[in-house]
C-alpha cells in the first residue's frame, strides 16, 4: 500500500498508475471515505476526551451537579456508540480500497494494456536447429517414463502428474544446485511453510487480487456440529508471503540491510484465470517445486533498483549454466500487478512452442508489500522508515525441466542433459527403455 498523505498529495500520480494498470478503482471514493473516516475518528476522540474530563472532575461535584453529568454522559455515550460502530463500517470499506491502491510505476516502465506491450531487453544463447522431427516435453517423457499424466489425474484430478526416474532426479538436482549458489552468494536460506494464515498473503500483495488462485484449506478446525473454530488457512502458491511474513511487525536496523533470504517450498495454483491454457503438459500445473528469493533493502529508489537487476542476473547465470536460450522482457504497466515499481520476466526457449515460455519473475515493490506488514528499519538517527521489498524467481520446477529436455533431445530419442546439472544427478543422457 502507498502512505496515505503521499496519496492525497499526489492523487493525480495515483490515478494515472491506476488507469496505466487497467485496475477498476475510483481514487475519489477512496478519498471521500477517507474524508468521512478522519472525521469520524476526530469526533470519537473528542467524546472521550469529554468521558475523561468528567472521570477527573465528578469527585469534587455535588450530587445535584453529579446527576446532571451524568445524564449528560449517558447521551455521550451513546453518540460514541453510534459513532464507533458507523466508524467500523467505514473502516472496513475503507480497507478494502486501499488495499487495491497500487504502487506508482518506474519511469521507465513501458505503458501498455496487455502482455504484447512487454518490451524484450536483452536474449542470450543460439536456437538450436535440429536435424529432424522433434518432440514435445509431454512425448519425449512418455517415451522415456518420466512421467505419467494419467495415474496423476487419476489420483489428484486435473493438471496431476507423477514425476518419475530421472525427470525427478532431476528435479532434486535443480533445486539443490540453486539453493546451494544462493548460499554462495550470501542468502540466508529457509524451507517455508506452505500454510498461511490471510495476514502473510495480504501483506505480501497476493490478496484480494490473486485470491481465486489461491487453495483455501477446508478442515482447519471445527467443533463436533462442524462449526469453523480455527483460523482460515490457504495453500501458499510461492514462498515469497511467508518469507516476507518472516519479518512482519520487525525492526531491522540499517546496518544489517540489506537482509537477503532464499525459501524453497512446494506451491499450489488454482490457476482459476488460465482455464484451457496450456491444458497438456507440464507448463501450467496445480503443484510445483520452486525456490524465491526476497531482498530486503534501504528506502531508496535506485539501490532497490540496482538489486532489481542483480537479482536478475543471479537467474540469467542459472539459466546460462544450463545451456538454455532465454530473453528478458520488461513488462508493462497493465501486465505487472498492483504492487509492481518495476518488473521482469525471464522467458526461456521451448521447441515444441516454437517461442519462448516464462520461467522467472524478477520485481521491484519498493514498500509497497512493507507497509502491508510493517516492516521498517532504523536508521543511524533513530529515525523508522518502511524498508523496499523485491522478489525473484531462482528457479521453479518441473516447468524448467520443458526447456532442459526439449533443446538437448537427440535423434534416437535420448536426451543430453547439460553438463553442470549431469554433474550433480549422476548420469548425464537419458536414454530409450
């Protein structure tokens, strides 16, 4: 969320981010509300400044003047019912809206209505030509048993799928060989959990605008009627919520910034908006592997954007490890979500697509998701400010393992895997059975 004085003063800026991010908010009824809200709150205040005047005079008063107060008290108090309870209803309309204020995009952020408005920045690697007719993912896989869609969608309905013998493997190797270079670049790692409560998914952006994504557990606790005793519980889609709620309602001191933490964690998507996209295969799926990385930093505009593009490059040194042609977009206003500063896709070749496919995300917050969670730190003069939040993917799988199999397949049917992944799973081509 944006500091509320910063929007009255720039209500302007706010609706231009508004329009630019094809969001369906009106500013003014925010604003009125606000208006109401700052009223109301004046109003209560008052009333009890007058509760507490009559609790320090009424010991010197007379009986005679002391039911007269107190008459007088029983209609100020019931005013400051009414007004509390008009004030609650505000508020929680209020709340509503300013949790859908965005964030105000970078200067250079491309303005555009759509993904085709993305603009490509950089592409790295050769497409590799083929001699012959190639497969697909989903063929290569079925023809070398790494996976089985049937039993998967047999066992966890649809978009299920086993991962088997090498592909798995695989899998492993990948997320171990990225944990371990984040650790080498000095991130603090963490296997999150992967059920949160509301607060972590709204502080961190993903509600109320990513809800219909998000699993929502059913049995998180209920008496012997089935009435709902414990606290609604949801699956997390990515570790950055829990990561990020690691520090909710937290100090840090300026010193220590910037905090720098990696989190693997099992995610779950409904992809509720992706309905008969991608339906075969394993490039849109309702559970994944993947590890995030968040970087904490000072409240400054240009250090968090230098952060932005070193997170950036940790991915592309994955990416170019692996020996996996790939492009970086700079998506636009329309395309970036709510919260977005500035933000980045990686996209990396697919063959059988005959285009590239999005592997990485790469975004710049600022103290957007911060203020949502509280999150500040010192500064040298004592002063508290809300730190700059940005977040990237490191690697998510099995979506990469498309790229990996489909531009090292070979003739016969058998798949080369890249060098420094071979290394580490211990074989280094999968071969027909």
């Amino acid at each position: 969320m944006l500091d509320l004085n910063f929007i009255r003063e720039n209500a302007e800026l706010v609706k231009k981010a508004i329009k630019n991010k094809g969001l369906s908010l009106n500013l003014y009824d925010f604003l009125k509300l606000d208006d109401k809200r700052r009223t109301l709150v004046q109003e209560i205040d008052e009333l009890r400044r007058q509760q507490n005047e009559f609790s320090k005079k009424i010991a010197d008063l007379s009986k005679e003047d002391i039911d007269k107060e107190l008459a007088g008290m029983k209609v100020l108090s019931t005013d400051l019912k009414r007004i509390e309870s008009e004030l609650k209803e505000i508020e929680q309309k209020w709340q509503e809206l300013y949790l859908l204020i965005p964030n105000i995009p970078s200067s250079d952020t491309p303005i555009g209505i759509s993904e085709k408005d993305n603009v490509e920045v950089e592409k790295w690697g050769e497409i590799k030509k083929f001699d012959f007719k190639i497969k697909s993912h989903i063929e290569l896989m079925k023809d070398l048993n790494l996976v089985d869609f049937d039993r998967g969608v047999k066992t966890s309905g649809f978009r299920g799928y086993y991962l088997k013998n090498e592909a798995a493997v695989m899998q492993l190797a990948l997320i171990n060989y990225a944990v371990s270079k984040m650790r080498k670049i000095g991130f603090e790692f963490m296997i999150t959990p992967t059920i949160l409560k509301e607060f972590a998914l709204t502080g961190s952006g993903h509600f109320p605008f990513g809800k219909d994504d998000i699993y929502q557990l059913a049995n998180t606790g209920k008496d012997e009627t089935g009435r709902q005793i414990g606290e609604t519980l949801y699956l997390a889609g990515t570790s950055e919520p829990s990561l990020l709620a690691y520090f909710a309602d937290t100090i840090l001191e300026e010193k220590d910034l910037p905090r720098k933490v990696c989190g693997f964690s099992q995610c779950y998507r409904n992809e509720v908006g992706s309905y008969g996209k991608d339906a075969q295969g394993l490039y849109r799926i309702h559970e994944f592997m993947k590890v995030e990385e968040v970087v904490l930093c000072r409240a400054d505009e240009k250090e968090s954007d230098e952060w932005l593009e070193k997170m950036r490059k940790y991915s592309q040194d994955i990416l170019k490890d692996l020996e996996l042609p790939h492009r970086v977009l700079q998506i636009c206003t329309a395309d970036m979500g709510a919260g977005k500063r500035k933000m980045y896709d990686i996209e990396t070749w697919m063959p059988s697509r005959e285009g590239y496919g999005e592997t990485h995300s790469d975004s710049n917050l600022t103290d957007w998701q911060p203020r949502r969670l509280n999150i500040k730190y010192r500064k040298a003069n004592g002063e508290k400010i809300y730190v700059y939040a940005l977040n990237n993917t490191v690697i998510a799988s099995p979506r990469i393992l498309i790229a990996i199999l489909e531009n090292n397949q070979n003739k016969d049917g058998s798949v080369t895997i890249p060098k420094i992944l071979a290394d580490l799973c211990g074989f280094d081509k999968i071969l027909p059975r």
